[in-house]
C-alpha cells in the first residue's frame, strides 16, 4: 500500500469513529471508569478503538493505542513501522463537554511520526500530512469525506522577523517550569496567549496561529506522536527539554519527556527562546 491508500482508510475509520463519539456525547449518559493511574476512560474511547483497530489491520501494520491491549516491549521493540492511535485524545474535555477533544492516528517508522492525522468531531476540523507532501487542513464531515484530498488546504507558516510570540500554554495552570519558560520568552519579546485541548495545540503551531508551546507536564506517546507528525509536515520542530534532541517513539516507557514545540516560522531562532 501507498500513503494514499492508508490515509483512505484513515479518513474513513475517523469519522465513522467520530460519529460514535458524537451520537455518544450527545444523546447517552457518559460511563467513567478510572485506569492504574488515575486517568478517566469512558464507552466512547472504547468505541472509538473498536472501529479504529477495524480498520488499520486491513494495513497488515501493528497497532498500539491507548485503549488496546498492552504490548509488551520485548515485542514492539523490532517493529519498523507501526500505528500509534488515541481513539479519545481529551477524554476529561469530553466528559466536561467543552468540545477540545480529538482522535489521533500516527503511523511511526523507526521511531519517528512520519504521518498524522487529528481530527476534532466537534469542530469538524482535520489536520493530517506526512514528510512527503507537507501538512494540510480540512473541515470535513460524513458528507465529504470522499473529497478531502481535494478539499483540503496546504498549511503555511511562513519565517518571519520575530514581533510577538504566541505561546500555547493555560494562563490559569501553569507549572513552575512552564511559568520560567514563558518568562524567558517574555523577557525578551512580547507574548501572548492561545488555549485549545489535545493534539489541537499542536496543530495552533502546524497552521501558523501560535508559535510555541512548552511541555513541562506528563503526556504519552500516543498523545503527541499525530500531532507532531503533522507538525513536522508543516515545517516545525519539536525537541526535549534535557537534550534537544527529536522526540522519538517506541521507547520502553511510552511516557513523552518534556518537549519544547516550535511553529515553523520560528525554528531558526529556536536558541532565542529556550533556557
């Protein structure tokens, strides 16, 4: 199979999956269960997996997602390529029904997301690209998704000369680290502020509406790796706090570093804004 295959299946396990969670987060009592660490799943994750996994083994590609079965990593540790999904990336935002929720599909080759597709069931927003044809953007629904390779437009974020830096962060839950970070940045520009939930903050970068987005909280591979996917397509950059290096996948421990994240505007004055 070609990329082209794959994101027709992608495209349309998304939003079959999407319409599950819509009907789900409209018209049911949503059930919460609580994981070993704490963290809420509900029917919709479950449901969205299901279809999902459905359709990415037509791929002949393994899959490891957040609500799948542990692999352990004797095992995964020789994959070269495999899927890393997030049926429900958000499910608190989906529980408290402030629509910044999405579901995430990344296909991962040697460690690196190489294509990512993130798509928002309440907005009907798509963000998917891969290193080959750059990143792209398109509101789409059941009644276009046939059409989202012509309807989809091609993200630019253009370089500049640096006037004001918009940072994706919570003005309200800041870490310490977060707050040093930002404080540097703003010592030494103007700053301001954008919020969304989920992989879509990647996505503010990806698309040229923000600028940089420091990580100093816990996330996990299956959280970041379609978000950075679609982020490198566009031109970005996303390191780790301790050793700029790329954020690679696969680890024995699925536990992300802290991470700094660039828009492609900024990544050649990267040194400019970290500590």
């Amino acid at each position: 199979m070609e990329f082209h295959d794959y994101y027709k299946i992608c495209f349309q396990a998304i939003i079959e999956a999407s319409e599950k969670i819509i009907d789900i987060y409209d018209n049911h009592k949503i059930t919460i269960e609580y994981k070993a660490d704490n963290s809420p799943v509900t029917q919709a994750d479950y449901a969205s997996n299901k279809i999902l996994t459905s359709y990415l083994t037509k791929t002949n590609i393994p899959i490891l997602s957040e609500e799948g079965k542990d692999i352990a990593y004797d095992e995964r540790k020789n994959w070269e390529y495999f899927w890393l999904i997030d049926p429900l990336d958000g499910t608190k935002e989906f529980i408290h029904k402030n629509g910044d929720f999405t579901i995430n599909i990344a296909l991962i080759y040697e460690h690196r997301p190489i294509l990512g597709i993130v798509y928002s069931p309440v907005h009907q927003e798509m963000y998917w690209g891969d290193e080959h044809i750059g990143a792209f953007f398109a509101k789409v629904s059941s009644e276009n998704v046939n059409q989202i390779f012509e309807i989809s437009q091609k993200l630019h974020s253009e370089k500049s000369n640096i006037n004001e830096i918009r940072i994706v962060a919570s003005r309200s839950h800041l870490s310490e680290q977060t707050q040093n970070a930002i404080d540097f940045v703003a010592s030494r520009f103007n700053i301001s502020f954008k919020s969304r939930g989920s992989s879509l903050k990647m996505c503010l970068l990806a698309s040229g509406q923000a600028e940089y987005y420091p990580r100093f909280s816990p996330t996990m591979e299956w959280d970041t790796a379609a978000g950075q996917a679609v982020l490198l397509a566009s031109g970005g950059k996303i390191i780790e706090t301790q050793t700029l290096e790329v954020v690679r996948y696969n680890k024995e421990s699925l536990l992300n570093p802290f991470f700094y994240a660039f828009s492609a505007s900024i990544v050649d004055n990267i040194n400019d804004l970290i500590i």
